[in-house]
C-alpha cells in the first residue's frame, strides 16, 4: 500500500472517529484493476476500502449535490479537477463551504481506462485524454492534504502547452462539413444523460431535458433532437465546464463531448480574456455578468 | 359499423379510434365529466365498473382515467385538472373529437360483492371510480344489500357528482348518503369534519368497505375500518399511478411485480399488504 | 456440420442480403451494434456488440400511428406496414435469452402488442456460439447456455477460421437451404468455453429479496448511481418506454421510445405526486425488476449476464456485486 493511500485513510479514519463528517466520499476499487470508482464510508473500519491509484476518475464534488439536506459534514477527497469543481458549486451557492471538509489529493494525471482494459495490467498504459492537457493538478482548495504539490514548473510547462489544436482543426471545416461531422457524433447519442448526470457544471434543481411534457424538447431520439440537446447542453455548461472530462469519459457512444466544450472555452477566452472555471471563488462569471467592454458584433 | 375499442384490441391497442364528446358536466371548480360516444354514437366499449379508458387529445397527450358510469351508447370519466392534458381537457366543449383506448384493468369484484351490504367511502375526486360500481349496484339493486356513502370533500363547492349526492342516490331504496365537508362554511348546513372521523361516527356495519380518495385519507382510514373489525379481503380500493402503455407493457405502474393498469387498479387491503408500500 | 470460412461469411450475406434485410453485427463509428449487411461494412465477430439486438424489435424511437388534429376535428391513421424478412446473424447466447424475456413482456399476460410483434414475426435469428467469455460477461451463471441460445432458428457455432450452423427449427432448415451452396458439410467439434472472469451466485437471490424491500442494503447501494440510463440503455432486456407526440402543425405522430425507472418523470404525475422519488427507491425498483418482480411475474430473470452495464456504468454500479452483497445481506 502506498504512503498516499495510508494517509487517505488514516485522515479518513480520524474524521470519522471524532465524528467530525457522518461520511467520507473516496475511491475503491472496483470490478477490475483498472476501475476505481465511487466509495461512501460511514465507518471507521471500512476505511482500508478506500484507495488512490490512476484510476480514481470519478469527481466526487458531484456527490456534494446529494448532501445539501443532509445533517452534518461530508467529507470527500478532492483531486484537483475536483476541487474545480467544488469551487464552482460554491460559487453558485449549491453547497455551504463549512459543511463539506475537503482532503486535497494532488493528482499525476490518471491513465486510460479503455487503453488499460486492450493492454492489460502490465503494460505502459497511456494517460488518459483527459488528463493530458491539465492544468490543475493539484487541489484548489483544501481542509486536508496528502502528498506533495506537483512541482509548479510543471504545472506552469502544461498551461504554456494549452492545445486548442482539436478545435482548431474543426474551425477550418466549411459549415457544411461541420454540420456533417457534428451530425455524425450525435446521430448515435442514446441520450441517457450521463454526461449531465456526471458533470459537475450541470447542478440545476430542475433540468430542461428532463421537461419533456413542457415541450422543449421531445424525448425521440432523432438527429435534430440530439443535436439541440448537445447545442443546448454545451451553451448551458459554457463558462462553468471545468474541464474534469468525465462527460466524454462516461459517455458509452464515445461523442468527442469535450470538444464542444474546449470550443466555448476557447471563444470565451477569446471574446472577455482568459478565463478558468471553478478557480476563482469571487470572481465573476464571464457569461454570468455584463461589462461594458464586452464585445457586442451581434448587437 | 365503426371499429369499437374492443376491434383495436385485437388488432392493435396501443391504437387509439376517434370518439367524440357528446356532454360535458361541470362538477366543480376544477372537475369536468366527459361523456364519450364513438363517431356513430355507441359506446366505445363496455367497461365493468372500475375499469379504465386511455383519453386522449393525440396533440397533447394521452391519460388513463376510471370510468365513471356508463349509459346505453356512451361512457363517462369525470377528470380533475391537474396537468397539461387535463387543463387542456377542460378547454374543450362538447363536439370535441378525442381518442379513446381501453377498457383496461381489473375491475371492481362485482360478483364478490354480491348479497352484502357495502360501504362506500370516497374523498374529493375519488368518488370517481367509485361511483361506477355504486351506479352498477343501483342498477342492479336486487343483487345487493345495504348501500352506504360517505363522502366528504374540501368545501361544499369541491363536491363531485352533487344531483347523485343530494337528488338521486338518496332515492334509491336501502340507500344512505352521508356527504362532509373539512370546514364549515356560510350555506351548509350538513356535516362537518374530515372522511375518516364520520365514518368513525356514523360506524356502518357493511360487510364490504369500498374506498378511493387522496393517500392522507386512505391512510387515516384504514385504522378506522381495522377497529370495524374487517377482514383485509374486505377492504377494496382503486389505486392511480402514471400510466403510458395501460396494458402492462411500459413498465412504469409497477407495485412491485403487478401493474396497476393490468393487475389493478382495484386491490384489496390482503393484496396491497403483500406489495411494496411504493404508490 | 454444415460450416463456411469467416472470410466467405462476406458473400454469405451478400447472397442473403437479395432475399432479406441481414442484421450483422458491425462496427460503424467506432460502436459496435447490429447493422443491416452491405459491402464495405466492418464486421464485429470477434466479440459480442456494445448496442444489443433489441432495437430491431424495439426501436428506440418508433412511431406508432399518425393523427391530424383541427379545432374539433381529429383524424387518426395507421402507418403503412412495414414488409419485407429479416434475418438477424450473429445473436449471442445472452441476447438469445433477452428476445425471450422481450417476447414475455410484449407478447403475453393478455395483451399483444402489435409493432413488436410484427417486426418478431419477420425475423429470422440466427445464434452464435461463444468460446471466450468477455471480461464483462457472466451469462453461464445467469443460467444461459454461452454454446446455444434459446429461440435461435439456427445455431451458428464459432469454429475458430470458421462458422458452423446447426438448423433448429422449419424456418432455419430452410434459410440454410437458400445457402447451401456457400455451405461445406465436415464433421466439427464445437471447442469448449473458456473461464469466466465474473460470476454471480443468484441461486435464491429472487426468493430473498422477497423480504428485502426495506434493506438497509439499498441506502448502500443506491449513492454512487447518477441516475443516468447508460444501464438501461445498454441493457438487452430493458423495456420501458414512454408514449409522446410530434406535432407540426395540424398533423401529428405518436411515438413510443425507451424510458427508464432512472428517470424522474418516469413515475411522476400530473398533479406532482412522486412514488419513487430518489436515487433509492430508483435503484431498487432497476435491481428488484431484474431479479425478483420478473422472475414472479414470469418466472425467469430479467438479467441474461451480457455484462454491457457493467462495462458501461460510470460509477461500477456492478450488478454482479449488487446480488454478491444480497446474498451477503443478513
């Protein structure tokens, strides 16, 4: 066992002894080596459950949504995607900073479920797409810390680093050839919604794709119906996506979801200057307020 | 002659046909009866007492709803409105084209029933389905015993079916009909005080207890009819869940492994103590 | 056994392609699922398809019946039929076993339902044997036979460089027929399944749960679910669906198309009330669906043990670890 994970569970261990959260949200291992999913502990012994390795994908911050009722702490384990995540919840007050206590983990980058999967246990696996062009490895924001803090050269070396390649190649296609390949990405969606479900920015109380009897959207499942869900979805997280990637992670039809996503958050930067989701607690939304220097061409 | 409901059936009963409302009853503020007649003025199908019948404006929705009572070439569903379909219901007048499906579910134990005094006990909009098996008994009066209602409603104004409470049913030979309201109010003088209380009250010696209305009065009630001393077969109710398909297709009116469009909706206390308390 | 090389399989379904729509299973856009065969199409034999067979029964989204409605006026149309057979090659053992389950629920307990039985009746299955268990799959311990599904109207065998096919029923005897001279009559042995890496001991998992509605297990089980329909949409046996209209103007169509107990609306009426309002009541009624109400109103699971929700949850929401902790419940 790894000194990180002895620590998670000595920390996790104490929180419940002393009482001080009524749960602990981490990782376990799962059906196989390379599946770390989801853990909730309520007990002190149930610790030695908990684990960090390169698989421990899941955003725990989402769980948090499910707490806000609850009586007491939750304590959960923030990467530092995670802890984006956090602050952006906190940032729309879904969540109260005081009953949540935060054990920071700082994260080396986790690898590829599905390339593990093809290459087996001993192989190099690669890193998960995911994990390649982030910028913030290390938590945020914290209550607890394990580990050290990935050297900040190489934190800064990644950012310098920023790929908007992908984006840019589909810039360059004729509106045409843009409509074709978005059409053939979300011809195949089975709209089960766990990209919304898992994403961190999709915290509303009451969804619109869930209004079907309203009328805005229609539950068949057809190439104009995906396409305003995507559309739909990608406007409504922009600003907010912090980039954790687990929509395109989880998504069983393999939709390039993040693309969509990096394309907003490269307009936007562009548009009101460079902006980071979930890292500034006060700072204001770009899409969130007016500035009187904001563009305005379409006005 | 026109394809009935009970032709689409057989061939496809997912299928709505077209039917027409012929009348239209406002009951109170917010409930409407709809009588239906098929396009050559028959009745779309012939329900027992108790069954359901899909309703449907094709453009807005589709809906399962009680049948109410029947006549010699229509049937009648007495509707609350309470969502899109049911708003949109009590917007259209008579002459309205509608679609209609059905007839579904189990029924009243007509036969059970038979020989023994009942006790009806309806709440609000639950006096609908109910009412069904009273109009059948009343028509066929010899079959049964006693015939008790008591019915009770949030105001004098919120009283469903009021020409049966107040002209017909207490015509009816071997027939008493006890009517309540929650609160007192100017211009009534009958009685005061919620379902369960009255029948407590008023205690009936049916041999059989016949119950519909919102989940609190059920609630309240079933310790009143256990302290009556009846026996859970006894016991009969109509259950309402969301419904799409109304032939157990659909998956969503599960209670446990029964459907309530096909198994249900009229269980008895023995049958629900053996379901999952999820309705 | 009658037997052809895989690589003939090609000009197999072109033959049959003259005569019949052939599902086969493929890959298009990196998914694998049943495609209708045509040159160039990448086939995926080696292991069983992501997107199961059911949505050639059981489309995901079907229309059912156009309407026209103006002011008081209301017209309702059937669609023209659909024609034509249709021969589905390749079905595993699991997905054999899930068109059954399908069959109990559209075709039986008094009620018909027309469009699946239709697109049933046109269609011509064909089984394929499997010898090495994916990761995922544990069908042998759900009871079902990975070497020869039920229901199949032939039974294709995985031969290694080849394919052998075993006519079961008038049907198949006489698809085989329509091939024969594609076909090499050899004597050939079947090889044997190799180990399954996941297993599920459901022996009296569905008596069990009779009394475990109110389990603490459940309140467990339930946290990490997201609610989402991957499980449901993945699954060969999920059947829920929801009935909505499209409306242009005066005309309509109503359509029917995959819903799930994930969802909120899915149970939540008119007037607000809710009977299964959270994550719990959600989850369980997914688990007791599969394992105890189908078995008691049927008399057979409604889990074939293809292993595609366990690939596919995004949380590992296993149902396999799902019946080890009801076995372990106390």
């Amino acid at each position: 066992m790894s000194d990180k994970v002895k620590k998670m569970q000595e920390i996790a261990r104490e929180i419940l002894e002393k009482g001080e959260a009524k749960v602990v949200i981490g990782w376990e291992k799962g059906t196989h080596w390379y599946l770390s999913p989801p853990a909730f502990i309520d007990k002190p012994e149930e610790v030695e459950r908990l684990v960090w390795d390169d698989f421990c994908h899941n955003n725990l911050s989402k769980y948090l949504k499910d707490y806000v009722n609850h009586e007491g702490k939750v304590a959960i384990f923030v990467k530092g995607c995670d802890s984006r995540a956090f602050n952006r919840l906190l940032q729309d007050k879904q969540i109260e900073r005081d009953k949540v206590i935060l054990i920071g983990i700082p994260c080396h980058g986790l690898k590829d479920q599905d390339k593990a999967k093809e290459l087996g246990e001993n192989a190099d696996i690669p890193k998960a797409k995911k994990c390649v062009e982030c910028r913030y490895p290390n938590p945020l924001v914290y209550d607890y810390f394990i580990g050290e803090e990935k050297a900040l050269d190489e934190v800064a070396a990644a950012s310098e680093a920023r790929d908007f390649s992908d984006v840019e190649a589909i810039e360059t296609l004729s509106p045409d050839e843009k409509y074709e390949f978005w059409n053939k990405q979300y011809e195949r969606c089975l709209r089960c919604y766990a990209c919304r479900n898992v994403c961190p920015a999709c915290s509303c109380r009451e969804c619109i794709f869930d209004q079907t009897r309203v009328g805005w959207i229609g539950k068949a499942n057809n190439a104009s119906e995906n396409q305003f869900f995507a559309l739909t979805r990608a406007m409504h997280v922009a600003g907010l996506c912090i980039e954790c990637g687990e929509c395109e992670r989880v998504c069983p039809m393999n939709i390039p979801i993040m693309l969509l996503n990096k394309k907003l958050i490269k307009d936007i930067n562009l548009l009101f200057g460079p902006y980071d989701a979930g890292v500034d607690v006060d700072g204001k939304l770009p899409l969130g307020h007016f500035d009187k220097n904001d563009p305005e061409e379409f006005m | 002659m026109a394809v009935t409901a009970e032709d689409v059936k057989k061939i496809n009963p997912l299928v709505p046909i077209r039917a027409k409302v012929i009348k239209i009853v406002q009951e109170t503020p917010d409930v409407k009866t709809f009588h239906i007649s098929t396009m050559d003025d028959k009745k779309p199908f012939d329900p027992m007492p108790g069954q359901l019948g899909m309703l449907s404006l094709p453009a807005i929705g589709e809906a399962m709803f009680s049948v109410t009572n029947k006549g010699e070439s229509h049937i009648e569903m007495a509707i609350k409105s309470v969502g899109q379909l049911t708003e949109a219901l009590h917007e259209i007048e008579v002459g309205q084209e509608v679609g209609i499906r059905g007839p579904y579910g189990n029924g009243f134990p007509v036969d059970y029933c038979k020989g023994k005094d009942i006790l009806f006990i309806g709440g609000g909009i639950g006096l609908a389905p109910v009412r069904s098996l009273i109009m059948h008994c009343i028509k066929n009066r010899d079959d049964y015993g006693k015939l008790t209602v008591v019915y009770g409603a949030r105001s004098k104004a919120d009283l469903c079916f009021k020409e049966d409470l107040f002209e017909n049913w207490p015509k009816v030979p071997n027939m008493d009909v006890f009517v309540t309201i929650d609160r007192e109010e100017e211009g009534w003088d009958g009685h005061v005080g919620f379902v369960p209380a009255y029948v407590e009250e008023l205690a009936p010696k049916p041999q059989v207890t016949v119950l519909c209305g919102p989940p609190v009065m059920i609630k309240f009630t079933l310790p009143t009819l256990q302290k009556m001393n009846f026996k859970d077969q006894d016991i009969i109710t109509t259950l309402e869940l969301r419904m799409k398909c109304g032939i157990g297709k659909c998956g969503r009116c599960n209670i446990g492994s029964c459907y309530v469009c096909l198994d249900g909706p009229v269980f008895t206390m023995e049958q629900l103590k053996d379901l999952p308390p999820e309705y | 056994m009658k037997t052809v090389l895989k690589t003939k399989l090609p000009e197999l379904f072109e033959k049959l392609a003259n005569n019949y729509t052939v599902f086969v299973p493929a890959k298009i856009e990196g998914i694998s699922r049943f495609a209708p065969y045509q040159n160039g199409l990448e086939l995926a034999l080696e292991e069983n398809v992501l997107m199961p067979p059911k949505d050639i029964f059981f489309p995901q989204t079907e229309k059912m019946y156009k309407f026209k409605a103006k002011d008081q006026y209301l017209e309702i149309e059937d669609l023209p039929p659909e024609e034509g057979q249709q021969v589905i090659f390749g079905v595993r053992s699991c997905d054999l076993k899930s068109i059954d389950c399908l069959d109990q629920v559209f075709l039986t307990k008094g009620f018909v339902d027309a469009f699946y039985q239709d697109k049933r009746d046109r269609s011509i299955l064909i089984g394929l044997s499997c010898v090495k268990p994916m990761e995922n799959c544990f069908c042998s311990s759900m009871g079902v036979d990975p070497q020869k599904g039920v229901g199949a109207d032939i039974q294709a065998y995985d031969l290694g460089d080849k394919v052998g096919f075993e006519a079961i029923t008038e049907k198949g005897r006489e698809l085989l027929g329509k091939i024969e001279t594609l076909l090499v009559e050899e004597a050939a042995s079947v090889p044997a399944v190799e180990k399954f890496v996941l297993t599920a001991d459901i022996e009296g998992v569905p008596e069990k749960l009779k009394n475990m509605f109110d389990h603490p297990i459940w309140d467990d089980i339930c946290r990490k679910c997201l609610n989402c329909s991957v499980c449901a949409f993945v699954c060969p046996t999920c059947h829920c669906f929801d009935i909505a209209s499209e409306v242009r103007g005066e005309d309509g169509t109503k359509i029917r198309c995959w819903d799930t107990c994930m969802f909120d609306e899915y149970t939540r009426m008119a007037g607000g009330h809710q009977p299964r309002p959270g994550k719990k009541e959600r989850v369980r009624n997914r688990f007791m669906h599969k394992l105890r109400y189908f078995p008691e109103r049927y008399d057979m699971l409604l889990c074939t043990g293809c292993g595609r929700c366990v690939a596919k949850c995004p949380v590992n929401l296993d149902i396999t670890a799902v019946i080890r902790k009801i076995k372990e419940a106390e």
